[in-house]
C-alpha cells in the first residue's frame, strides 16, 4: 500500500487492512475472537479512499505512530469504526495473509532511531 509521509514529521503511515468474515461461522457472528479458523477467512482488504483517508488522519491527529483499528461493515454496507487499539496484536495477521507488517514496523524504528542520531 501507499506510505504517506506527516508533513513536518518523520512519521511514515503505512496502513494494513485486513478482512475476517467473522459472519462466516456461528461461533465467531458476536466476537471473532472466539475463533474458527475453519470456517472464518481472513484476507487482505483494500479500503474505500475516505475510510483509508479517515484512518490516517486519526492517527495523525492523535499523534501516534502505530494503531490497530478495528472496524466493521454493517449488512447494509456501512464501515463503522469500533475503537484504536495503541498495542493491537498484528503478527498473527501477517502469518494468516502475508502482509509484510514487520517488516514496515521494522522500517519505522530503523528510521526513528536514524533520526535520534542526527539530532
């Protein structure tokens, strides 16, 4: 995906998304964490631009350099944002869809700790 810079900042935003159909099973329809790897899929997402745009800005706006959000599609197609979680689990994601999540994180505190060094 896009790496979009913070003007001003050393701040690189490289957002990941990642779908679990979690309707897709009896067990997980109320929580996804109760988990049903049989029968829930998790695969990589495209946000809509305004979605993708509106999670950037939080994150923006709040200052932070990480966050998992978590969100949802109602039936009638509508994205809900549920809650930003400062130290969301991701590695489990990467393994299940490839995403290279950690490698990106990885870039960040390499070019976090670069610029400490310069200051």
């Amino acid at each position: 995906m896009d790496t979009q810079k913070n003007p001003g900042s050393q701040k690189a935003l490289i957002p990941f998304a990642v779908r679990i159909d979690s309707q897709n099973s009896k067990k997980t329809e109320v929580d996804w964490r109760r988990y049903d790897f049989a029968n829930v899929s998790h695969s990589i997402e495209r946000l809509p631009c305004e979605i993708h745009q509106r999670c950037i800005q939080l994150i923006q706006k709040l200052d932070l350099r990480y966050g998992a959000m978590d969100l949802i599609v109602s039936p009638q197609g509508e994205w809900v944002f549920l809650e930003n979680n400062c130290n969301g689990q991701w590695l489990w994601l990467e393994k299940l869809t490839g995403l290279k999540i950690s490698n990106a994180i990885a870039s960040q505190l390499i070019r976090l700790d670069a610029t400490k060094d310069t200051k």
